[in-house]
C-alpha cells in the first residue's frame, strides 16, 4: 500500500474519523452512502443506485471538471454474505462527476467548489443521480467500466454512451435469484460506493476511495433494498471487509502488485464434519488495472478436492467483457481457477478486473495449514504474479507444518521415528515400526 492512502486506511480501521486523517495532495473518499433507488426489473434483473457522499481529506483541492477526463467516476456494487460465503452479486456502469459542492460531512470545508471538490470539503449524490443513464447538458450519467484505468485514474472522454431502451441499462443490477428471500435465508447484503480520479491517483491516494453499508432486502417479488438502523456507512473500507465484520474468523490479506494496483484477499475454512474441510476464498480487485487471471495453492496429490465453486459478478449493458466462468484444473500438487483465455488470446475474456470480486471454494477431506496462494496476473508484465499466506490443505507428510512436503519433513519423521514418537506410528496400527517408515516414504513419494 501506497503511504498516504495506507495511514489513511490504517487510521478508518483503528477507528479515527476521516478529518482526523490529512493526506499529501488530494484525497476522495466516500465519507457515506446515504440513499437508495429501485429502477424496476427486467428480465428477472432487478436494479438499484446508490447515493454517495464525496470528501477530499487530502491538502489540495480534488479537480472536478466536467466535460473533460478530470473528473471523478462512481462506481457501485452489491454483495452477500450467506452460510459463511462472501459472494459480489451486482454492479453498475460509473456515474460521471460534474459538479461539486462546499458542504461539511467529513471537515470543515475551505469553500472552494465547482471545478474542486476543496480540502475539507464535501459532495452529495444523490440515488437517483448516480443512476441517470443518460443526460444532456453537463449533468454526468453513466459511462462504462471497461474505459477506465482505476490505478492511474485515466478514462476515455467522452465515455460510451449507447442509447438507453429499458429501465436498468447501466445501473447496479442483480439477479432476483440472488435476493430471493425464500431461497436466501439469513443472507446480509450490503453496498459499495467507489470513486477513481486521475489527481487522486496520481498523489498516490487511491487505495482508499472505497466505502461498504448493510442494506436489508424485502418483498418477494418487488426485491426492496433500504438502510439498517444502526448499521452506518463503513469508511474506506473496501466490501471483502464487511466478510470479516460478519465473521470474526474470516482472515483479510492486502495484496499490492509492485508499482502498480491493490487486490484484497479473504478466506476462511470450516470443519464441516469430522474429516472433511470447507476452504472459502474472496478475492477484490480494488484498483489494479493489470487484472488477475489464476488463482491457485497446491494441493496434497493424496487430498480429495470436491464441490469446487466458482462465483463471480455479470458484466452488463454493452460492455465488451464475457461473463465466462473460470475454468478449474487440478493435477502436479495443484488446484487452480483461470480466465478461459489469456491476454493475447483475447483481452476481453473473463477477467478480475478492479471494482470487482471472485469467490472461490472446495471442500477437502484434509486439515488446513498454512500456505502460498497465487494470483495470476492477466495483463502482461513484470511480475506475472503476486503470493499471499492462505490456508491450503495439509499434507499427510507435512510433519513440520510449513505448507510443503520437502526433505525437512523426511529429517522431522526420521528424527520422531529414532525417538519413538507416537508420531512416527504413520499407519496408525498403535506401532512404530519400519511399516510406518514405509508408509511415510511411499506417501512422500506419492506427493502425499
């Protein structure tokens, strides 16, 4: 994480308000999501707008002008948390910036407004704004997702823009499968409101412009959203947080791509039943324009690996990514999710792109331990990847807990087996004795 935007995120999650917090230059965040629109339904597609609040903590004035690529984008997204699985189950096109006003929501403003959103100063958007798709004059609308790049903030002026024919073109859709309150038992929702700017960016300041709030659904044909009392609007905490607020157990990892963007990884696992292990991965892409295209952790060649999930948001209303689920391949100690293409095989293939989270599962019938997980990067370029400590099922061989079954194993069992240990007896028949030795060898060389 970048300096700036890191104290600045460290401090939302100690707990310190965002006027607490000045960073170097220009510094948008949503100081709170504060309104809700439902457009109507189409197709079994439901869509909804989120109203967002802008505040520049930064020391400089956050350049807002219309007409021209100098402005801020919008973007919202919706997830659920259900049975322990942190699923992202909408998103929108991006709301264009047009204008910002000198209002107080975060710190005292400086009263500059207009073509700045002014140190201090703060910008209400209203639900229904965000969600116009269309408009004239310089009253923004929505623009697509795939002319933007979050890290450096660039986008295209002006934006794709295709005539609008039914009510939820661009807007934060969400299959009504995904809300039905019948199937979706106990289920939380909550939304995301994210801004990218070039100035923003470029003062090392995006890593932080993200801000999630519960929502409750109601209505089992109408598909309602509205706010929970007491629940507020979560600050520059990115949604894969709302997991770890829902379950303590969750474990959040930041993941930086050097010189470049932000991912976000979750994951927990569960003992399902004696002997057999439930392992949920979420991976939020926050603000890297490179993209990921694999995920992948190794796995004992010994250990069953069944009911494999993939889970990821549509894209929607013209934009020219497919909707591809990824493929999963499991062999040589490995189990991996990819993109069904490759960069140069097709750019447009299905890929974690920022703005956007991919869940993952799998259920095992070995222990978790901890170990290297891969995200595989999608745009070409230097890495081609990037690692984070996860939970990987363990390996029957595995006698020191590192993750690998290597030859620090074989000097661990070597040394239990001289001494007796009761955990050289590998067979358990009650004996430690060279069956065991056998045993143990015959799995290291299995890849056991």
């Amino acid at each position: 994480m970048k300096g700036a935007a890191a104290a600045v995120a460290m401090a939302a999650l100690s707990g310190m308000s965002a006027a607490q917090v000045e960073a170097g230059g220009p510094d948008v965040i949503v100081g709170d999501l504060h309104q809700l629109t439902r457009w109507g339904e189409v197709g079994g597609i439901t869509a909804y707008s989120v109203g967002t609040v802008s505040c520049n903590i930064g020391n400089q004035n956050l350049l807002w002008i219309w007409n021209t690529n100098q402005h801020p984008v919008i973007g919202q997204n919706m997830y659920r948390f259900k049975d322990g699985r942190f699923d992202q189950i909408g998103m929108s096109w991006l709301k264009h910036g047009f204008t910002a006003l000198t209002e107080n929501l975060c710190n005292q403003c400086s009263g500059m407004g207009g073509s700045v959103l002014g140190v201090g100063c703060s910008d209400p958007y209203s639900a229904s704004l965000n969600g116009q798709r269309v408009t004239g004059g310089n009253s923004g609308g929505l623009g697509a997702r795939n002319q933007v790049n979050a890290y450096t903030g660039a986008f295209t002026w002006p934006p794709q823009r295709p005539p609008q024919t039914n009510a939820i073109e661009g807007r934060l859709q969400v299959r009504n499968t995904d809300i039905d309150q019948n199937a979706r038992v106990g289920a939380r929702y909550f939304v995301e409101g994210q801004y990218v700017t070039p100035d923003d960016a470029n003062s090392g300041n995006g890593e932080n412009n993200a801000s999630y709030r519960e929502v409750q659904v109601t209505g089992t044909t109408t598909y309602n959203i509205s706010f929970i009392s007491g629940r507020p609007t979560r600050r520059m905490r990115p949604a894969i947080e709302a997991w770890k607020e829902s379950d303590p157990l969750v474990t959040i990892r930041y993941v930086g791509v050097p010189n470049e963007g932000l991912f976000i990884a979750g994951f927990k696992v569960d003992e399902i039943a004696p002997g057999r292990w439930r392992y949920d991965y979420a991976v939020q892409n926050l603000n890297s324009h490179r993209a990921a295209s694999g995920l992948e952790m190794p796995v004992p060649a010994c250990a069953t690996t069944d009911n494999i999930r993939f889970s990821a948001p549509f894209y929607h209303s013209g934009e020219p990514y497919s909707n591809d689920a990824w493929l999963v391949s499991e062999g040589s100690g490995t189990l991996a999710w990819s993109s069904p293409q490759t960069f140069a095989q097709n750019p447009n293939t299905n890929a974690l792109r920022w703005g956007t989270m991919y869940s993952f599962g799998f259920e095992s019938d070995r222990p978790p331990v901890s170990g290297s997980v891969t995200l595989r990067l999608f745009r070409p370029g230097a890495p081609d990847s990037v690692a984070f400590v996860g939970l990987i099922p363990r390996a029957l061989t595995d006698l020191n807990g590192d993750g690998m079954s290597d030859f620090f194993d074989v000097d661990a069992y070597v040394e239990a087996f001289e001494s007796d240990s009761p955990v050289a007896d590998f067979n358990r028949d009650g004996f430690v004795d060279f069956f065991d030795f056998d045993a143990f060898m015959t799995a290291f060389e299995n890849g056991c």
